[in-house]
C-alpha cells in the first residue's frame, strides 16, 4: 500500500486546453498569489486492489517505513 500526494488540479493542464492569453495584470496576480499559503494537497491511498482518497490526518497516522520527497 502506499499513500500518494496528488498534484494540485491546477498544475497540470489538460491537453486539449489552449494556454490563456496573459496580460500586465496577470503578471501581478500571479506574483501576489506566489507568495500565499498554497492550498493543501489532496491524498491517495493506493493498494493492490484499491484507488481512494483520503485525509491528511490518516496519511499522518500511518507507520511509514519508507518517505519520498518531492523538490517543489
């Protein structure tokens, strides 16, 4: 079993999505919301025969004998 941080829904774009068009305004939205709180990740527990989400506080809970990091 393992327990998975999902990335956040906006990181990833979707194929078929063309890039919006930027603006100055855009450039300053971006750079004010770069420096607030990110929203917490969402969880997966994943198994053999298993797919579901799951809570932070559950992940925290669990005996871990193996951690993988991520550089953000």
């Amino acid at each position: 079993m393992a327990y998975v941080a999902l990335p956040p829904s906006d990181s990833v774009p979707l194929p078929s999505d063309p890039p919006p068009p930027t603006t100055a305004s855009d450039d300053v939205i971006a750079s004010v919301t770069s420096t607030t709180k990110a929203p917490e990740r969402q969880w997966a527990y994943i198994s053999d025969t298993v797919v579901r989400l799951t809570t932070r506080e559950e992940v925290l809970k669990a005996k871990a004998y193996i951690c993988m990091y991520e550089r953000v």
